[in-house]
C-alpha cells in the first residue's frame, strides 16, 4: 500500500488588497524535493527552516526551494533529509496602518517656572510600516511579535492596532512630556495653541517619536511628521 502522495510543483504565495501577510508552511516528509514556493517582488519574503530564520533569499520576487542547501535553487532527494520543517512567510511592502491615537485621560505637568499644575492631554495620527532600513530583520521581528497568535493571514489592520495600544499610548504620553519639558518654555504660553504652533511642535516631535515601535519591526513614516500631533490641550489644573 503505498503512503500518501508528496507535494510537488509550485504554489504562489500572494497577498490580495486585504492582507498584510500570508504564510505557507511545511514537513520535508509531505513534500517531493523539488517543491518549490513562487514569491513576489512587492512583498517581503521570510523564510524559516528548522526553528532557524535565514532572511530574506528572495529580495526581488522568485523561487524558494524550501528543502534545499541553497533555499533559491532545486536541491536534491539527499539534501531534503537534512530538514524537517520549513516556513516561507509574506509580508506587504506598501503595509501602512494608519493610527489615531489619543491620551485617554490628562497627566499633570508643573510647569517649570511658576510651579503651578496643569493639566496636558493630545491626540494625533500617524501611519507606521515594517522598518525598510533592515527589512529582513525588522520583518521578522514584526512576524514574531504581532502575527504568531492564531492565523496572520486573517489580522486584520483593527486587530494589530488593538495590538499596538497597550504599547504605544503610554510611550506617546512620555515622549510629549518630555518635549515639553525640554522646551523650557512655560506651561501657560501653551494654552490656545494656533494651527501652525500645532505643525512645528508635531514636526519637531517626529525624531523623538519615530522609532517608538522599533522592539516590533515599524517606524513612524516621514509622511506623518505634521500630524503626530493635532492637539494639545493645556489648562491650568483644577
């Protein structure tokens, strides 16, 4: 009685407009030697193999051969029994998650020259995308971290960014807080802020803010830097 037939061929792994990622994933033992996995240029394509991530071997778009030494060319029967698992994983090179965010209730600052308390909250968007400056490993910290919980392909963008809250509400508070505090500037010349107070103040908050997802693979895009911050709400506190 002969045992179940292997995989052979190909298959293509696409993302369709809906989807930030989608993985394939699979035993040596259920896949003929020739195996092979169809990538494509507009994503990020990660690829695992024994537990092991070994980047990206398809930059631009191609051919993954999952069982071989060299994971880009057909390998051989013999090659094949060195592996046990693998994982090809695709991620959206045009992912951009658009984020409101908001400080859920005021904090106190003093300000620093009368002493007297006031009250700050703000509020802003941003959008945030896989880090390109190292794409291969801010890709797979972002896998890791955000999309190894249940099935990634169906996250949805409402499900990361319940994700991401608990993580970035707290740093977005700090970091305003701290810009106001470096500003040396009193706290009460902040209140009744015009638009164009509300721009410079967002565009110099960028730098400081950009990189307060880096522990899950995302930065704050440039594109974002006039409306990091869209209000800022200073009152003396009651």
């Amino acid at each position: 009685m002969f045992g179940k037939p292997k995989i052979s061929g190909s298959i293509e792994l696409r993302l369709n407009e809906e989807q930030f990622c989608t993985v394939w994933e699979g035993r040596a033992e259920e896949c003929s030697h020739d195996f092979c996995v169809d990538t494509n240029a507009d994503q990020y394509n990660l690829f695992y193999r024994n537990g092991q991530f070994f980047g990206m071997p398809t930059p631009f778009g191609g051919t993954i051969y999952p069982f071989s030494d060299d994971p880009t060319k057909k390998g051989t029967r013999h090659q094949k029994r060195g592996y046990n698992r693998a994982r090809v994983v695709c991620l959206s090179k045009d992912f951009n998650l658009k984020v409101f965010w908001g400080t859920r209730t005021p904090f106190l600052m003093l300000d620093n020259t009368t002493g007297e308390p006031y009250s700050v909250g703000a509020s802003g968007v941003f959008y945030v995308n896989i880090d390109p400056s190292d794409a291969a490993r801010n890709g797979d910290r972002f896998y890791h971290k955000l999309l190894t919980q249940g099935d990634p392909s169906q996250m949805n963008t409402e499900a990361l960014r319940d994700k991401l809250a608990e993580a970035f509400l707290n740093r977005v508070g700090a970091k305003i807080q701290e810009y106001l505090e470096q500003l040396n500037r009193p706290l009460s010349n902040l209140v009744g802020l015009q638009p164009s107070e509300f721009l410079k103040i967002s565009e110099e908050l960028y730098p400081k803010m950009k990189d307060i997802f880096a522990d899950y693979g995302l930065t704050i895009v440039k594109a974002s830097s006039g409306s990091i911050l869209g209000r800022l709400i200073v009152n003396p506190a009651q």
